[in-house]
C-alpha cells in the first residue's frame, strides 16, 4: 500500500535587496545638475556665452580631456586609479610628431596602439606584482614624462604635415566638431561593449570587492589589464586630437589635463573606491569641468586659482561618492 504523498506549502520567493543607494541615485542626476547650473550662470555672467560659437569652441576644446577621462573611468570603476594619462598622452604627442615623417596616415594608429601597449604593461605590472595601482601609474607618470624630455630634447617637435590631422578639425553637420564628435563616438562604443558583454558585470564585481568576484570567478587580472589598456589607447588618441590643434608635439603638453580629468571623473559620480559610477557620466563631467575652464576668466577668476578649484572639486566630489565600508581597502 503506497504512502500517501502530503502536498508541501510552495517557498516563499527569497527577495534580495540591493540596487543603488538613494545617496546613489543623487549623485547619478548631479553631473547634469551641475552642468544646466553651470551654463545658466555662465550666460547671466556673459550673455554672449549661450552662442553657437563660443559653444563649439568649448566643446572641441572638451575632446581630449573626455577621451582621457573615458579611459581612466574604466580603471576607476575597476578600484584603481591611472595618474599616467596625462604624461603618456604628452610622450604620445612626441612620438606622433617624431613618427609622422615615415608612417604619414598610419601614425594615428601607431600612436594609439603604443599608447595601448604601454597601458597594457602598467596593468600587467599591478596585477602580476601585485603593486598597487597608484604606486605603478605614479612611477609610470614620472617614467613617460622623462623619456618624452630625452627623445624630444625637452622641446616642441613641429608637424608640418597636416594632413594627417586635418579630419579632426572638420565638422559634422556643420556646426558639431569633429574631434567632439570622435569623443563621443569613443564613450558609446566602449559603453555599449560594457553592456553587451559580460565586462559590466565583471567589472562592477571587481570595483565592489575583488576578494569576492574572485571566489566568484571573474577574471580579475585580465579585467585590471584590460582596463589600463583602454586607458592607455584613450591618452594616445587624446594626445593625437591635441596635435591636430596645437600643429606640433611636446613634452608637456597634456601635463595640465591630469587634475581636470580626474576631477572629470569624481564629479561624473563615480565612486574613487571602484564598483559605481559610468562612462556617459565622465563625459558629463569633463563638460563641466571645460565649461569651468572656459568660464573662469569670464568671471573674472584669475587662472592662477584654476589648480585650487580642481582640488576642491575633487575633495568635494569624493566626499559625496566615497563608499566608506572601502576605505581601509588599499588599492
């Protein structure tokens, strides 16, 4: 005789909580807040500001330093941080310069590739000795800026040719300039390669704890490579968009877009200490940070202070976005 089979109550769904913070969702809307406030405040200072020209020379101006920012919010988002792009974005210009001469229209693509390349052995020398991050980049910063004093004889090199530049200073619909345009073409491919791809989720994993997406099999070494690499070829295009403006390439020619691009990043909403934050937000960010730039002398803020502000911007910026159940965590 068969045991009669007593029917089980169904398990209550398991729910997780997590999601964003609401402090999160804040900060996700103030890169935009910031940016109308800064606008409207600029244009009551100078009323000529709001034209088409004067803002499409403050966006083409914006180029590089979303580029370097875009690239440098990966390695951010990964729990590093990158203090090289400046410097290797300066030794890209000179070897650009240098180059041009042999490999005319390939240049562009000799320079992003080295640029990559260099990236490439910063994150293999965090992940395989485990240095931190900030330590590697900081000696990297000093290396690149010293090699690109020795190989330029600590001066300008000239590009006469240019034409191997010369679609950067094009515009698209007429009005939009082309290296803009370029920027913004970079900070969707690489956000729509995040989204498509596991690379979202295991680089948000890492960001949060690489203890933890370890265990959990995320490929956290290749994702740390492959972020300094991103950020390597984003400083080598960001040094070839300057070329095109300045004609020519310099040892120091980026070093002043280091602070603005990291500043760039913090005041986009992303997290110092890894895991949150977004591509689309730097490019906010470095909007606002030009605008500041460009807005300063029109309010008649000597440029000596520019260095101040930054600092306050980012000690500000961190301040909001910091996760602190992470700050004993070095990275």
């Amino acid at each position: 005789m068969s045991t009669p089979v007593i029917a089980q109550p169904a398990a209550e769904p398991v729910v997780v909580k997590g999601g964003p913070t609401p402090a999160q969702r804040l900060t996700s809307f103030m890169p935009v807040i910031a940016l109308v406030a800064l606008l409207a405040a600029l244009t009551i200072a100078d009323p000529d500001f709001l034209t088409q020209k004067s803002l499409t020379a403050a966006i083409r101006t914006s180029a590089p330093l979303v580029v370097l920012a875009a690239g440098a919010t990966l390695v951010v988002l990964c729990g590093g941080i990158d203090l090289s792009i400046a410097a290797l974005a300066s030794l890209s210009t000179v070897f650009f310069a240098m180059w041009l001469p042999d490999l005319g229209g390939l240049t562009t693509l000799a320079v992003i590739a080295a640029a990559a390349g260099i990236g490439a052995i910063q994150g293999i020398a965090h992940v395989v000795l485990r240095i931190p991050s900030f330590i590697v980049t900081l000696g990297g910063m000093s290396i690149f800026s010293a090699v690109a004093l020795v190989i330029s004889d600590a001066g300008p090199i000239r590009v006469v040719d240019r034409d191997a530049t010369n679609w950067l200073t094009l515009y698209v619909a007429g009005y939009i300039p082309m290296a803009f345009f370029v920027a913004v073409v970079v900070v969707a491919v690489i956000a729509l390669v995040l989204k498509l791809t596991p690379l979202q989720s295991y680089i948000t994993a890492t960001g949060y704890s690489e203890s933890a997406a370890r265990l959990a099999g995320t490929p956290v070494d290749r994702v740390k490579v492959g972020a300094f690499t991103v950020s390597g070829a984003c400083a080598g295009l960001a040094a070839v968009m300057l070329v095109s403006r300045n004609f020519s390439g310099s040892p120091t020619m980026a070093d002043n877009l280091l602070l603005p691009a990291v500043a760039a990043i913090v005041v986009g909403g992303t997290a110092i200490t890894g895991g949150h934050g977004s591509i689309w937000r730097s490019l906010v960010g470095a909007l606002v940070i030009t605008l500041l730039r460009v807005g300063l002398p029109i309010v008649g803020v000597p440029s000596a202070y520019e260095q101040i502000l930054y600092g306050a911007i980012i000690v500000a910026a961190v301040a909001l976005t910091l996760d602190r159940s992470k700050v004993l965590t070095i990275k």
